[in-house]
C-alpha cells in the first residue's frame, strides 16, 4: 500500500515541502508540495536524493570502532560504556576536551537543542563550528547594529523592485542568511513587474545569468565596491528616511565624512568596477524603488567579512530600505529564537595562533589543527566531531588530517566514514534522514514571509536505529554515569519545542502546528525594527569603533601592491550540498563538475585547453584538475567547487570516492582570516595554474 507523507527537506536553508510517498519502506516519489506556505510546489534535484541518502548501503547502521584490524561493529550500550570510561579517565588527567559542529546539525533542530547536555557532561572547554568557515561576519555585524546575533534583516524578494547581490549565487544555494525557496521564480515575477537584479561576482554564476546586470569584480575587493556605492548613495546629504531617523544612533554623523574620505577613481580601479557602474548601483537602490542590497559567501569569507557586511547594512539603511516593505526586514517566525536566546558575544580568546576573535563562544576554525598540535597542557586531546567533515571543509585539509591523528579519543557522530571521522576511535551513525521529524528552527528568523513548519517522521525508525539527538542524550548520561555525577533532567526535543512555540508570539501549541502539514504562515515580513532592535539604549548603532577603525585599515590595505597571482575562489553547484551528497548516484551522474574555472585568456597564456590537467599550486598545497575554459570567468580568477576531495583512504562512501574531485581546502590557507572575527578566508587564495607535469611530459 502506498502512504503519503507530507515533510520539509532538510538538506538547505530552503526548507521547501515535499510530499513523499512510501510503499512498504521503500520510497516511491518525492515531490514538491504546490499547497506548501513557503516553498510554492519548488524543490531542487537534491530533494529527490532523500531517498538515496536514506537507503544508501553504505550507512553504517551500528556503531563502529577502529581497531588494528579495521571498524569493528558494536552495540550501542558497549559503545556508550566504552566511550564514557574513556571521557572520564582522559579528564581525570586533565585532558582538554573540544566540540566540532558541523552545518546539518543546523538544519536538525533536534539535535541543536541536546547536544548541549552532551556538551556540559563531557565538560568542553571550547567549540569548534563551520560557522567560522561561514557567516560569523554576519552574526558579528547583527550584534553591533541591532543587539542580537540572530537579528539578520532580510530581502522581501516578493515586493523587492530591484536586488543587488554581492557575493552569492541563491540560483545554486537557494539562498543562505536568506531563506527563499524558489528564488529563479522569485526573480522572474519582480522582473515582470519591472524589478531589476544585479549580481555582482567574478563569475558570471547560474544566478548572474538571469540578473539584468552581471557586474564581475576582482575577488576580495568588494570592500572598495561597496564603500564607492555607499559614497554615491550619501552624495547629496546623509539624512535618513523618517521613521528609521529616530531609530539610529548619533554615531550615523560619522558615517558620510568616513566614506566621503575616499577617492572613487581609486576604489573602482581597486575592484575593477568602473566608476558609472558603481554611481549606476548606487542611482538604482536609491530611486528604482523597494529593494535591497545583499551579500553572501563572497564578501564574507575574505578578508573584510565584517567590513563588508557592515557596509551592506549601511548601504540599506541609507537608502532608506531598511525596515520597509520591498527592502529588508526582520523576520516574526512562529517560533522566535530570537527571544530565547542570548544576545551573543564578542570577546577575544588565546589560541596556539595567539589572540583571536571569538564571537558567540566560537574557537576560529582557522586555529583548529593548530589547537589540537599544540604541545602544552592547553592541547585538545578529546574531540566530538557531529555531523561535520573539517577535512573537506576547513582551510589547509592535510593539516587537519594529521592534527585529527593526534587525538587521544575523537568521537564522531555521522552515518559515513568520511575523510574526518575515518580518523575517529568511535563512529556513532544516526537514523536515515526520513526517520527523523523536522522544525524550522533556525531559519524562520532567516525566511521571506513570518513562517514555521513541523514534519513528524515519515518513516518508522529502523530495528537499533537512533536519532542524533538520542545519541547525544544517551551517551550524556553514561559520561555524567562514568564521572559519578547525577545527569540533570532532559527534556525531550518535542517537549523543548512546544515549549519554545507556546512562549514564541504566535504562541501556537506544536500540536496546532503539525496539523497544518504545509506549515504556517504569518504572512509577509512587516516592519518591526522599532520594537524588535535589541541594542541596550534600542537604538541602531550605525558605526562602532571597531568597525570604523577597520575601514581605516581598509584604506590602507589598498596601497599594497596586489601580485600577479591568480586568485582562487569557490563554486557550488544546485546538485551537490557541501561534502555530503556525492554518494548519490542520481547527483553525481553527468559530466565532472570538480573542474577549475578559468578565463580562455589565463588559460592560453598557460597553454590549456579545456579538459587538460593543471597544476594548481598555493601556499599550502597543490592539486591536480582538469580545466573548463569560460568567458563566464572573469581574467585574473578562477574558480573551484568546495567538497571534493573522497581519493582519501578507507571512505565509506563509495560512490563518492569513485567520482573523488579534489579538495579545494588543500589550498586554502588558515593563515588568511577575517580579523574582527576570526573567520577564515576561503575565496581569494593566490595560486598559481600551470600544465600538468605528466601530461606536458608526455607531449
Ligand atoms: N573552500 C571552501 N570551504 C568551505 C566553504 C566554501 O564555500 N569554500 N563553505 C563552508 C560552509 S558555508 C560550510 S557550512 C562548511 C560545511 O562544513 P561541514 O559541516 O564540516 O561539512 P559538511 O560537508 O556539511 O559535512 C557534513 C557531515 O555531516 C554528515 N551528515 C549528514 N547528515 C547528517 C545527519 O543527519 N546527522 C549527522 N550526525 N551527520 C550527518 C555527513 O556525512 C558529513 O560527514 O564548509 C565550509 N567550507
Ligand atoms: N546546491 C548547494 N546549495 C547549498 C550549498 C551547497 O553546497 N550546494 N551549501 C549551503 C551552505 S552551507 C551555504 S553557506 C550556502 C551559501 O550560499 P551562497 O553564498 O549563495 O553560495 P556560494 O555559491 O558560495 O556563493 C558565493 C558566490 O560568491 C562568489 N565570490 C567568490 N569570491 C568573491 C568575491 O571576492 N567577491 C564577490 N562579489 N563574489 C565572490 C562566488 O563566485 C559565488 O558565486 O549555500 C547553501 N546551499
Ligand atoms: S532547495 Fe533543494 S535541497 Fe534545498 S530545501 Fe529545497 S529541495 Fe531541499
Ligand atoms: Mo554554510
């Protein structure tokens, strides 16, 4: 007999509906549901891999441990008892303790709110995420401005007449910081009522190629685009739009003479953008309407990663699009995180790199191989590692294998052994994917109209199977159990959930909401800036000290002389998530999508042709790839996808290996990172491209 099942995909910031249908266990289809609030029907390939990811042999079903002979399958209460003893007896010698969270822990709601009990009984003196590879130039910029971390002010696409785009490509990530499924179609109904999109990227991306304006900028140089545009928008005064004057703090005075400092020629030969386009940028955010100015990957992996998120801030409160219909506003999700909680941190933290930023708690992942080599009491020697792979993810790969290997107990939990936790002593596999139930949890705050959803599971979990969150709960009570100490009282996440629902405004029961299988929505984002800011005098607070001081190192950074090296930058691809979805036969298939990008110009200089194989050498590493040779390059970039990288020995998945790619964090450098908040820098790397040895021997 076949069931329906309606749930919400969890593999991106989307969180489109789908409608499943299962016969016995087996998946028969997987749809978008056209009724579903948010999502409208849309979904992407990935969707359809649900299916893969859930029947895929080469999950481990039990929990592994490595011995001398290979993985050797174990029970769970063995693995717990085993794992605990361990815990207790490394602490007990004083061993620093340190967590890994990598990003579909995010996309887990489950799991985000008991692995802190897991935390607390292993007693971690640090956290480790991706979202030091990722966003933490956002939360940073939200804190400073708006008071909170989780307070990102978001582009109402859906009344939007003109979008600017700096930095991402929602066409292939169906969007990030910014939760807007079916974006393409999203595109084509502002258009069609005379909207205009501008994407600003070295490369002219799937996104750029249905924008009205492709705009190719010099990588890591957004900075100079960004303050020119700012200089054009306060041209003719700084004052605000009333309403949002009231609202900002006095230090917005400082703001036009800083930015007004700077000579446009310099900026837009530091760029590449010509002085017309960025005065034409800044012209049509000021006067074609509602609409918003956003950054993404692009200008928050790099250097000025707060910088530039503070100019985009900047840029859309100055044209008054902050806080208004058509421009950015803060989301009222059904379940408020926001008023839970806290408002976050930035302090600094000493590190085997020295001094670092640490925003909301967070070691930089740029210190991470460094924290588990040091040679003083200070080393991490235990290491929980869930639902991340920081050997694909994380600058300088190789370096982080041999920091994993030195590990006293590393801990992993994942369904694969995968490039990082083919390292670990335990592996502990978590139920397939449609086992699990499902709550927007942290990208309600993040969507286009006020909404949330909850999906029960759609399948009945498997004989032995966990879910994550029971994984981390049980093996909490054993370490506190090892350690003699009394585990205090978990709720279960359903509990925390209907909890967090009910003292949300909506204040709907979880119970009401799941019986609306489309999820729940509250309509369009309003204007609520006036209450929602969270800042102590309730004010935006338009420029600190930090920041201003920062483009004043800006300024300076743009007299050194740049070298001639090509410069490095990511690519994601609408058919692949991370480093995760290569074991799928149906995403992988088709041509090589782990291809260097580069310009038909760089690549006659260096005498390749598409399909050669070059070198592509930097500071850290070197890889060996084929070429695609593009105009959709701009000269001067070219451009690797993150993720690849499976040749490594003794994978799980073995589709994944047998279409291996290379790792584009075998080149990226830790040395790189974002000062203000200890972010790594993953686009911009300076290599060098040349003909590979052997195939130039062999001519
Ligand atoms: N050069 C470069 N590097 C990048 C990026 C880039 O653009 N360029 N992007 C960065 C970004 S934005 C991110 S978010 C990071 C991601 O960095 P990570 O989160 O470290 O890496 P993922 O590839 O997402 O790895 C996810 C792991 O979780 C496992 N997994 C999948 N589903 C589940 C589940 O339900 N439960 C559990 N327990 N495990 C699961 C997978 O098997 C995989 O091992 O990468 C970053 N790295
Ligand atoms: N299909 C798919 N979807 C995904 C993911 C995935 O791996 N695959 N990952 C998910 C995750 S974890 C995240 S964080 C989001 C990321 O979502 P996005 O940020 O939208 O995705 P990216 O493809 O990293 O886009 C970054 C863009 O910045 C450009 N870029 C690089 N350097 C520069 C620069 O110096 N200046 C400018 N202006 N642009 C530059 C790149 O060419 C690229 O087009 O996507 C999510 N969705
Ligand atoms: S865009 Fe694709 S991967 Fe993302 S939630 Fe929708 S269907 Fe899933
Ligand atoms: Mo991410």
């Amino acid at each position: 007999m076949t069931t329906t099942h309606y749930r919400t995909c969890h593999i991106c910031e989307a969180n489109c509906g789908v409608i499943v249908e299962i016969e016995e266990r087996e998946v028969v289809s997987i749809k978008g549901n056209p009724d579903h609030v948010l999502s409208r029907g849309h979904i992407c390939p990935k969707a359809t891999a649900i299916a893969d990811l859930q029947s895929d042999p080469d999950r481990l079903r039990k929990p592994v441990k490595r011995t001398a002979d290979g993985w050797q399958e174990m029970e769970w209460d063995q693995a717990y008892r085993e794992i605990a003893q361990r815990c207790a007896e490394l602490e007990a010698g004083g061993a620093r303790s340190a967590f890994y969270r990598g990003n579909p822990g995010a996309h887990d709601y489950a799991l985000s709110t008991q692995s802190p009990y897991l935390q607390r009984a292993v007693g971690a003196r640090g956290t480790f995420s991706a979202t030091t590879l990722d966003q933490i130039p956002h939360h940073y910029v939200q804190l400073q401005m708006y008071g909170h971390v989780s307070l990102a002010a978001v582009p109402d696409i859906d009344r939007a007449q003109v979008i600017v785009i700096v930095g991402g490509n929602p066409v292939a990530s169906n969007g990030s910081i910014w939760t807007v499924p079916d974006f393409r179609k999203r595109v084509k109904e502002m258009q069609a009522r005379g909207g205009k999109l501008i994407v600003v990227d070295p490369r002219r991306t799937e996104t750029a190629a249905i924008a009205d304006q492709w705009v190719p900028v010099k990588p890591g140089t957004d900075t100079a685009l960004l303050v020119g545009i700012l200089q054009c928008v306060l041209e003719n005064g700084d004052t605000l739009r009333p309403g949002l004057a009231e609202l900002v703090d006095e230090s917005w005075a400082k703001v036009r003479p800083l930015v007004a400092a700077f000579d446009l020629s310099k900026l837009s030969a530091h760029c590449g953008v010509s002085e017309s386009e960025i005065r034409g940028i800044a012209q049509t955010l000021k006067s074609q309407g509602p609409g918003a100015i956003y950054g993404r990957m692009g200008v928050s992996v790099c250097e000025f990663g707060a910088l530039n998120q503070w100019l985009v801030q900047l840029i859309n409160l100055a044209t008054g699009n902050l806080d208004r219909e058509g421009g950015t506003m803060f989301p009222q999700p059904l379940l408020d995180l926001v008023s839970f909680a806290g408002r976050g941190s930035i302090k600094t933290i000493e590190t085997a790199r020295g001094t670092l930023p640490s925003v909301m708690s967070e070691i930089p992942m740029i210190a991470f191989a460094e924290e588990l080599l040091r040679e003083d009491e200070q080393r991490v020697r235990v290491l929980f590692v869930i639902a991340g792979n920081p050997v694909i993810s994380a600058p300088d790969g190789v370096r982080t294998e041999q920091a994993l290997e030195s590990l006293d107990l590393m801990v992993a939990i994942d369904p694969q052994i995968t490039e990082t936790t083919r390292h670990a002593h335990y592996i502990l596999p978590p139920c397939g994917p449609l086992e699990k139930d499902h709550f927007s949890f942290f990208f309600g705050p993040l969507a286009i109209r006020d909404f949330g959803a909850y999906s029960p599971p759609t399948l009945p979990m498997e004989a032995g199977a966990k879910a994550d969150w029971e994984i981390t709960a049980e093996l909490a009570q054993a370490i506190f159990a090892a350690k003699g100490k009394a585990a205090p009282n978990m709720e279960t996440p359903r509990e925390r959930l209907d909890m967090m629902l009910r003292a949300s405004p909506a204040g709907m029961t979880l119970a009401e909401v799941e019986a609306q299988p489309n999820g729940v929505d509250l309509g369009p984002l309003k204007p609520c800036i006036a209450k929602r800011v969270m800042t102590e005098d309730k004010k935006i607070h338009a420029a600190t000290d930090a920041l201003i001081e920062e483009l004043g190192r800006f300024a300076s950074s743009m007299a050194e002389v740049p070298g001639d090296a090509l410069r490095l930058i990511g690519r994601r691809h609408v058919r692949s998530n991370n480093s995760w979805l290569h074991n799928s036969h149906r995403l992988v298939k088709g041509p090589d999508r782990c291809t260097l990008m580069i310009h038909t110009r760089d690549a006659a200089e260096r005498g390749l042709a598409n399909g050669d194989l070059a070198e592509v050498t930097s500071r850290v590493g070197q890889v060996t790839v084929a070429v695609e040779v593009t105009e959709d390059m701009m000269p001067g970039a070219v451009s690797l996808p993150h993720g690849w990288g499976h040749h490594r020995e003794g994978v799980s998945w073995k589709t994944a290996a047998a279409h291996a790619g290379v790792s584009i964090n075998d080149l990226t450098d830790p040395q790189r990172y974002d000062p203000l908040t200890g972010n790594a820098v993953l686009n911009g790397t300076p290599v060098t491209v040349a003909r590979a040895q052997e195939v130039a021997a062999a001519e």
